[in-house]
C-alpha cells in the first residue's frame, strides 16, 4: 500500500518506536508509580525521562507540566475545560478541529463562555484577526498550529507576542505541527500546547500531551488512583492531578524514542516535506479538472478537489482500486470547509511522512487520472 494519510496517523515509525515498546510490554509490563518494588521504580523513571525529553524538545516549562493524555483531542479537552472562566470569551479559528469546537461550542451552549470564530481572509490566522477579535473579557485564544485541512501554517508566533501582552492565555492545538514545524513554547509564548504522539512524532497511538507554563492552574476533568496522596481529595500537584489511573507505558516510551529520533533528524524530515509538498503541487496543477488547497508547506500536507467528484468517493476508488492510502470528506473540520467553499464534496487530502517518495506521488497521479472510469 502507497500510505499517504500520515495526518491521521503515521503507518510507518523508526524501527526504534517499535523496538522500545515492544521491549516494554515484554519485559516492564507494569503500572508506574503504584509499588517500591524494582521494576515498578524503574518504569516511574522512564517515564519521568520522557517527560524531559519532551520538555526539552519544545523547550517547555517543567517535567511536572508536560502531562500525558491517551491523544491530542483529550489533551485539549482537559486543557479547554481545566481553565474555564465562566462568563469569559474565547476565540478560535475556522480552522479548528472538532476537538477544538466541540469543547467550546459545549461551553458555549451551556451559557458559560461567548465564543468568537476568526474567519482569515488570505490564508493564514494573523494577528491582526486576532487582535479585531479581543475584548475586555476575553482569557482565551484556541489556534491550530496548522490546519489539518491544507496544511496551511498560522502565525503563531506573533500571536503569541501579541497574547502575552494583553495578559490572554495562549492554547496551541499542536496536532499537526508537532514534529513537523519549529515550536519553541517560551520563545513563541504558547502558555498551552496539545499534541498526539502518532502523526508528525512518530510514536505509537494511545499517548498525547498537554504542556503548560509553571503559572498556569488546570483543573483535572478525570480523578482517580494517582499512586500517591491517597488519603487527599486530589493530589496537590502536577503531574499527579491530571493523570488518574494507569498510563499507557508502551506508547508513553514509544514517544520518549520517537522524540529522540525526531530531534536528531528534525532539519532532515522538514526538508523533505517541503520537497514531496512542492513537488505535488507543481505535478498536480498540470491535470486538468483538479483544484489545489494547498501550498507547499513542512506539515506535508496537500489538499484538492477533482473533477467536482465527492472526495471520500475518490479515495474509495484510490484504496479499492489501486492500494493507495488517502483522506477524502471533511477531516472534521467543518468551519474549514464553510471557509473554503468545499461543504459539499469535502477535499481529497494527501499527507505524506519521511517514508513516502516523489515516484508514489508519481504513481498517485497516474491512478488519479483513472478515477473517472470508476465514479458515477
């Protein structure tokens, strides 16, 4: 199979994802943090290494606040409720995910925030959209680091400056751009930063994270064991307030070898994104009937419609037909697609990883020029 839906989630990791995982569910196949015994100190130490790892790797701000989560939509989830100011106002992007939306819009219905979706007019979310859209109440901006749609980067970096100055909590969903785009959350003042182990990391599904600044209190949505304080309503600090019950040790060590391996080939993977992206683009402007969403950009991501054919039927035909793994429809993104005109046949998304090639996109154009025969 040609696999080009790596936005949702990597098919193909470094042999050393696979190597550290399995190492843990044959030989460490214990619950972190709930005994004094060996094996069980041991495990509690990997994972504290993890949480350095990737604190330095985004340059954050303590171990203790890099808090794991089973993915990116419940680090957001915990990170939009856990700050809830009620009678404040927030603002997010038409380019949000529904796990952005969601939270926001329940939040919203419920009477306990007001809610402001900037509409970017060329492109990127910048901070001037942002900025129109402040008011004296609002504690909140929620941003997709890019778009999960087409791929397109929003600035966040100045919108962060801008946040810091008004005093207004950033929240960066990092879904897409962890692994793939620079993120340093101290110098781009993300007070907030969600992200899922399995796309641009690389590491195994079942771990996410939720990263926040030492000044910042999030309250927990979950409470249960945390294998100390039992006798308190809650554990009295962080990471044990956010993470109840048993973590997922294989995926949590599968990311600690993932981060390391993306660290160390970091300027490597950018630069083929945006060789197999640009070369894409370039082949894909020269077939008539196909219209681009996309530019070239370092999340690999290249969005287009066809022919007017309703995409998941395209991508039906694509995987039946030809093997090839591809994201047709809406991408739960449904503001997204209001924003762009394509509500009624959704786009046909390609995401490549560091273990696709131009001759697969070669291949992809060739099959795609076929769909035709095959639709109705």
């Amino acid at each position: 199979m040609i696999f080009f839906d790596n936005a949702a989630t990597g098919a193909i990791k470094p042999n050393c994802v696979y190597e550290g995982a399995i190492n843990v569910m044959k030989y460490l196949s214990i619950n972190a943090g709930r005994g004094s015994y060996r094996l069980a100190l041991y495990a509690d130490e990997l994972i504290y290494k993890t949480r350095k790892e990737i604190c330095s790797f985004f340059n954050g701000y303590s171990p203790e606040r890099v808090i794991f989560t089973k993915n990116c939509t419940e680090a957001l989830n915990v990170a939009i409720f856990g700050t809830l100011k009620k009678g404040g106002h927030v603002i997010a992007s038409a380019y949000e995910h529904n796990s952005v939306l969601r939270p926001l819009y329940n939040l919203e219905d419920k009477g306990l925030i007001t809610l402001t979706i900037v509409k970017p007019q060329n492109g990127a979310v910048l901070k001037e959209d942002i900025l129109n859209a402040i008011t004296p109440k609002t504690y909140l901006v929620c941003l997709t680091g890019a778009s999960n749609v087409t791929g397109e980067i929003n600035d966040y970096e100045a919108i962060g400056s801008l946040l810091k100055q008004k005093g207004i909590l950033f929240l960066v969903d990092g879904a897409q751009i962890a692994g793939h785009a620079f993120i340093d959350l101290k110098e781009q003042n993300i007070d907030i930063f969600c992200f899922s182990g399995h796309k641009g990391m690389d590491a195994l599904q079942g771990v996410g994270c939720l990263i926040f600044n030492k000044e910042l209190e999030i309250k927990p949505l979950t409470f249960g064991g945390s294998g100390s304080e039992t006798f308190s309503k809650t554990p009295s600090g962080y990471p044990e307030l956010l993470e109840s019950g048993t973590l997922n040790l294989p995926s949590i060590i599968s990311l600690f070898h993932a981060t390391v391996y993306t660290k160390k080939n970091f300027t490597v993977k950018q630069k083929l994104m945006l060789e197999l992206t640009d070369y894409a683009v370039k082949n894909l402007k020269k077939i008539k009937g196909v219209k681009l969403y996309s530019k070239q950009n370092p999340i690999g991501i290249v969005a287009l419609s066809y022919n007017d054919y309703y995409t998941p039927e395209i991508a039906g035909v694509l995987g039946d037909k030809f093997d090839i793994a591809t994201r047709g429809g809406f991408h739960c993104a449904p503001l997204c697609h209001e924003l762009l005109n394509t509500k009624q046949n959704g786009l046909l998304r390609l995401s490549f990883s560091w273990f696709n090639d131009k001759k697969e996109i070669d291949y992809f154009i060739e099959k795609l020029l076929k769909v035709p025969l095959y639709v109705y």
